[in-house]
C-alpha cells in the first residue's frame, strides 16, 4: 500500500528550542503528522489533525487554554480535506478513518469526512466521553465528534490475541485489510494506539502521541525539556507511557530494518520521511496565511 504524510497544521508552543530543539524564537514547531493510505478498497486517513470547522471558529472548538500553549497555525490548505484533493484524490474516497486517539489535535478533521468509518480502542472513546478530568474536558472537545454514530471501537484484547512484531496487534479491523493493525500504545491516553501499515518492502508504525522527540527511541533515549515536560502534563499512566516507548526502542533496535516508526508531532521526521518542508502542503498548493486567533478571558476550562 502508498502512503503518503500530511502535516495537518502545525503548532507552534511557547518555549522554543526547549520544545522543538532547534527553533530559536519564542515559539517552537510541531506537526500533526497523520498519513493517507492508498488501499485496494478506497483511502484510509490515519489521524486527521485539524479540520476545517478547527479553522473557521478556533475558539468555539478548541480549548483557550490550548490555542493560547499551542497557537497552531490554522491554514485551510494543511487540513487533511484540503490535501487529499491537492493530492488529486476525492475526498468521498476516504471510507475509514483510523485514531491514534481523540486528542483535539489528532480528531479535528473527522466532521470533514461525514462518510467515514473511524476506528479506535474502545477505551479511547470511554475515556473521552467520560471527560471525567479539567483536562480531560480540555483535550477532549465533543464538539468535533458530529460523526459520533460512525465510531467503531476495539477491545484491546481483541484480534484473536494477533501479535505483531512482538506487540499486541488488532488485524480484525471491520472493513479493512489485515495490512492495517491496530497496536495498542496505551499511556498518553487510556486508550492511545499506534497504526501500522505495510508497505512495499516494510512496515510503517504511526506511534501517535507514544512518543514526541525523535531522539526517544535512541539507544540512549533523549527528550528536549519543554517536550517531556508537556509529555508527563498529559499522560493518563505514567508507568505504561514509559514502558510503551521501551517496547518500541526495542522493536526499533530488533526490526530497524523491517519497521520504520514515526510519531504524531516531531518536525525531524516529518521532514525526512515526506520529503518537503513541514509548513508546504503537498504538490505545491498556494499557501495562506495563518488564521489571527483572538484570544479574550473566558470562565471554565473551554
């Protein structure tokens, strides 16, 4: 299967080369990198970053608090719709939607694809609906969800205890082909997961938000400061957060050569895996401006 990286919006936190290490402003760089799969049976989205509605009316969608840690960069032309046509392809042709999680930066987009199938753990969208936390009612905005009734969820049990690499593995996908797994990464969320695809001569392993610096999956593992900061502000297990990222260091020290791994926000692989620079949309579509975001007090956590 061709997969193609798309970087839906990109933000750009407060604290620089802390958070991104390389950006000397005040503000740093990060993608939301989700990929779009070319299978036998139509287009499959994995993640979907911002939307366009996300675009239109950030402050109705998106947390204050976020928009103002965050200040994405809300470009119509970066959103998943927009580069699935700048690619050449119909957007109806994108029948299933495959989560990482719901995070608002990771779920935006599924109001543009009113059609599709998404798919996620079963615990994600418990814990989403639950909104049992501030934060929970921060990360987890319902109001991106108007394609609820087309969620399909998996236990992470489930698959018939299919293993993949190693890892537990989800290949009973409903409409999907088994090339597509579902690898339970649980940690960031109480129901994050990566999505591995095979391609060609390998496999490609979505790892989400498992991990955050490309320098984690080192022999010896490194994050920048602002980035593990933000990492441990997020996380709903701690324990299995970490234990995740040493099963991955592993399976990327074991299967370098058979498993390329990606996450879902660092600019370095982005870049090196697409090919183009992260603020470019794909085939050179003319770019916009970012969209002024206004920021004005407002009472509870948004």
């Amino acid at each position: 299967m061709r997969v193609h990286h798309l970087n839906c919006v990109s933000s750009c936190p407060l604290g620089g080369f802390v958070m991104d290490g390389r950006t000397v402003r005040l503000r740093g760089r990060l993608v939301c990198h989700c990929l779009l799969v070319e299978s036998a049976d139509g287009l499959v989205l994995v993640d979907t970053g911002y939307g366009l509605r996300d675009v239109a009316e950030p402050r109705v969608r998106l947390s204050p608090a976020f928009l103002l840690l965050l200040r994405p960069e809300l470009r119509e032309e970066m959103t998943a719709v927009r580069q699935v046509e700048a690619l050449g392809f119909d957007p109806r042709d994108v029948r299933n939607i495959v989560l990482t999680h719901l995070d608002f930066d990771h779920a935006g987009g599924l109001d543009d694809f009113p059609w599709a199938s998404i798919h996620m753990l079963t615990a994600e969208r418990d814990s989403a609906l639950a909104q049992r936390t501030v934060l929970d009612r921060m990360r987890y905005r319902p109001a991106q969800w108007s394609t609820r009734g087309n969620w399909q969820t998996y236990e992470m049990g489930g698959g018939g205890g299919d293993s993949w690499f190693g890892l537990q593995g989800i290949r009973t996908l409903r409409g999907l082909p088994p090339e597509i797994v579902l690898v339970p990464l649980v940690g960031h969320t109480l129901g994050h997961a990566g999505v591995a695809v095979k391609r060609a001569n390998d496999w490609l392993l979505m790892a989400g938000d498992a991990y955050f610096y490309h320098r984690e999956l080192d022999a010896r593992p490194h994050c920048t400061p602002g980035l593990r900061l933000y990492q441990s502000m997020m996380e709903k297990d701690r324990r299995q957060r970490l234990t995740n990222q040493r099963r991955l260091r592993a399976l990327r020290a074991a299967h370098g050569g058979e498993v390329a791994i990606v996450c879902g926000h660092d600019v370095v692989e982005f870049e090196r895996i697409s090919g183009r620079a992260a603020a470019m949309p794909p085939r050179g579509a003319a770019p916009t401006p970012p969209k002024p975001i206004a920021l004005t007090p407002t009472v509870g956590p948004g």
